[in-house]
C-alpha cells in the first residue's frame, strides 16, 4: 500500500509590473492562519527568502503511520519545493498512490478542493483524505459533494492510522495522550526541503533554521485561534476544556540532536502555540537549548513566567521572541478577543527584554468583531510608544472551527461579549490580505 502526505501547490498568480514581477502563493499546513503573500519564486523555480513554515501535524503523520502499519509512506512538501500544478500533478500520475492525504483550511479551500477534484480525475483508483481546519464543519458537505474518502478532525496521527485500516467517512477528533506522544517517532524532514523553512521574526535567529514543537496546544481561548480550537481540541465557542500536552526535556533534546547532525541547523524556533506555559517547562527547554548549544527562539505570552525566567532563556541562547497582544485596547483584549492579558504587564515584558538584549516581534490584529477605528488607532499608538523590533500587523482571519467563525454563525457568542457582527466588520479568510485593506481604511 502507497501513502502520500500531501502539501499541494498554492499559486494565485503574478502581481505588479515588469522588470519586477511577483507570484502571490499560499502557506497552508504549518500556519496556523494560511495565507497569501507575495514570493520571489515562480512555479518550479524556488527561491530562498520569505516566511516558510514546517508543516508539523502532516510530518508528525507521515512518521506515526510508517511505525503503525506496513504501508510505505511518503511526503510531498509542495509549497516548499514551490512545484506547479503540472509537476505535481505529474508525480501522483507516476507514483499511483493509495491514499493521499491533504491538510487544507478555509483560506487555501478554494484551491485545494479544485486540486482534489483534478486528482480525482487523473487518479480515480487513489483515496483521497481531507484533514485540518476546514473539517471542523465542513466534513458533511467535503464527503457529499467532493470525491473524497475520509475527513479527519483534529492532529490526525491515530485518524490516518484507522483510516488505512479500513475506516472511511468522518473520523472524529482521535488524539494523542501525553504518554503517546513522547512515545511517537519524530516528524519527518524532507532532504530537499528540510534546509528551506524560515521564519525571520524574531530577529537574530540564523540560517538554516530548525522549526519545532516542545508541546502542543493552548489554554486561551482568543476569538480568531485556530489549532487550539481545531487541531489539538475541539471547541469551536471558546466554552470547552483546551488540553495542552508538553514534550518531555529527553524527548526534545534527542529530537533536536538528530536534527542538527543530519541537517547541520544553525538556529532553533519553537513554534509551539504558546512555548512559555509555566516555569517548570521552560527552565528544562533552556537546560536543553544549553547542551545543544544554538541560538533559538519562541513564540510567548507576555505574563505565564516570572520577569527573572526571561534572563535564564537569553543565559541559554534565546536571541527573541514573538508575543501576542493582538490589540493596544485593554477592552478588545478582554471582551473581544478574551486573550487576558494585562497590557501594562505585557508592555513592562517587552521594555525588559530590551533591557536584556532580546529582539521582541509583536503580533497584532485589525478588523475585529465590534472593533472600532478608535480602537485600531489605539493599536497603532501602543506599537510605537513600545522599542519592538519587528511587529505583524494582520487582518482578523475568519476561519472553520473558531469562535470567530462560530459567531457568525449563532449571532453571539458567551465568552466574548464584546463581540458583534456591525456594518464595519469584514469577513475575510485570508488575513494578510484583510490586514492590507484595515491598513488602508487606517490610513497607514
């Protein structure tokens, strides 16, 4: 039996005009908001630069089903390898695989079911898999009205086991236990792409750089999250318990050893949903980090670990890191976004990590339900009265199996009361391309 872990192509088209004209492609599996942007490489002609995420559940599969059955498995990292559609179309033909597996979200749907139905047709033989995101609440209707064989909700390690075992139809969100999951073996890494991914924010990490997880999941519920709504737990109205499962320090360590000998990685980013979870978890990474002895970063709140545990992460090699503040108004925060988190605290943390020599990267969002111009002016005057390295400043992505996505759907939503669906509020997938248009309605 042949099995394909497949991250298909995105392609949009070409934007701006000649000497200097750019392709507008989509990161999809490994992001936990797929999008759009703008890249320097054309189909079949990558070139290096730009933000290119690892795609984790698809790689921690690939690897769980090639221990759990005899099948031989395979990985197709098409947005790294940045193939056409007719390349990629070409390698399904002459490999003539069992099953494909295709992990797609409501921003790269568009696209994907379009390459679904083309696989169909050059491949009827082959069964075809749907997870991520986009099953949340749309399995019924993938299944109805798309030749596909199966859709897994959440993480899908044991779903792909039972669906080669015979299961079809919707499997239901089969997730892994702490214990199984440091048990599990390590993701895969493509040699032909395992040097490609990047992410430059924070700064000060270097080339070629290790994506990783030390854990999986988040206990906050922010309107707009999307994993921990929809990969690691199911809880589309932000009113469910939400599981976080820690990697143990012997687990990341042995991991990160294979890593960097076999693909002599000079920079480590934990893009873990939230890294720094308490204390205990990240003294034991930066004990870890010590011994491999590279530059890493991580993505944080501002207010789980105490001020001085930040020094103890710079002492060990963390050169930045992202925080999420999504808003510069302590009412959004609280009542729409319901991260909270204490602004004043959050920006005491950033100036402390200016004083300690660590690059910080703030993440912010636009064009939030009920959210006011005022309100996004208030952003903007946060960001600039803070010494931010780099920040990101996107749209509000509505995407299947959040709350956001749920609101739209009931009207209201408990946890969040300052959210409501007014005239000003646009409803958008892509967040790069909402956050360009709040932007220019900002007139900045």
């Amino acid at each position: 039996m042949k099995v394909l872990f497949s991250n298909p192509p995105w392609w949009e088209g070409q934007e701006g005009t000649p000497p200097r004209r750019y392709w507008r492609a989509g990161v999809r599996a490994g992001s936990r908001w797929p999008f759009t942007l703008l890249v320097a490489a054309s189909p079949d002609r990558f070139k290096p630069g730009g933000y290119l995420p690892y795609p984790f559940f698809m790689g921690y599969a690939t690897t769980y089903l090639q221990r759990a059955t005899e099948a031989d498995v395979h990985f197709r990292d098409s947005i790294a390898l940045r193939e056409s559609y007719d390349r990629y179309f070409a390698n399904v033909a002459s490999e003539r695989y069992d099953f494909i597996f295709i992990e797609s979200a409501t921003p790269s749907w568009h696209n994907d079911r379009q390459v679904i139905d083309e696989l169909a047709r050059r491949s009827p033989a082959t069964k075809i898999v749907v997870t991520g995101p986009i099953t949340s609440t749309k399995a019924e209707g993938i299944l109805a009205n798309h030749p596909v064989y199966a859709c897994i909700r959440g993480e899908y390690e044991k779903g792909c086991v039972r669906v080669v075992n015979g299961e079809s139809g919707i499997i239901d969100h089969d997730l892994l236990t702490k214990d199984e999951m440091n048990a599990a073996p390590f993701p895969y890494y493509d040699h032909v792409v395992a040097r490609r991914y990047w992410d430059c924010n924070p700064r000060g990490q270097r080339r070629p750089q290790a994506q990783v997880w030390s854990s999986r999941g988040c206990p906050y519920k922010c309107i707009f999250c999307v994993w921990p709504a929809t990969m690691t737990g199911n809880d589309p109205d932000g009113k469910g318990r939400r599981m976080v499962r820690q990697y143990t320090p012997e687990y990341v360590e042995a991991f990160l050893t294979e890593l960097v000998e076999r693909y002599h990685y000079k920079s480590v980013y934990f893009d873990d949903d939230t890294f720094n979870l308490g204390d205990r978890h990240v003294l034991a990474m930066c004990e870890v980090m010590t011994r491999v002895g590279l530059p890493w970063a991580c993505m944080c709140r501002a207010d789980t670990i105490k001020l001085e545990t930040w020094t103890v992460m710079r002492d060990s090699g963390c050169v930045g890191v992202k925080i999420g503040f999504e808003s510069g108004n302590q009412h959004v925060v609280d009542d729409i976004v319901n991260k909270r988190l204490d602004l004043e605290r959050g920006a005491e943390v950033v100036h402390e990590l200016n004083r300690l020599g660590m690059s910080v990267h703030g993440t912010f969002t636009y064009g939030l339900p009920g959210e006011t111009k005022e309100q996004m002016l208030d952003t903007k005057r946060f960001i600039e009265r803070l010494p931010f390295d780099s920040v990101q400043e996107s749209g509000a992505a509505e995407i299947e199996g959040t709350p956001l996505h749920t609101l739209r759907q009931q009207g209201r939503l408990e946890k969040y009361q300052g959210a409501r669906l007014d005239e000003d509020y646009a409803v958008m997938a892509d967040g790069s391309k909402k956050g360009d248009r709040m932007r220019a309605e900002l007139g900045r």
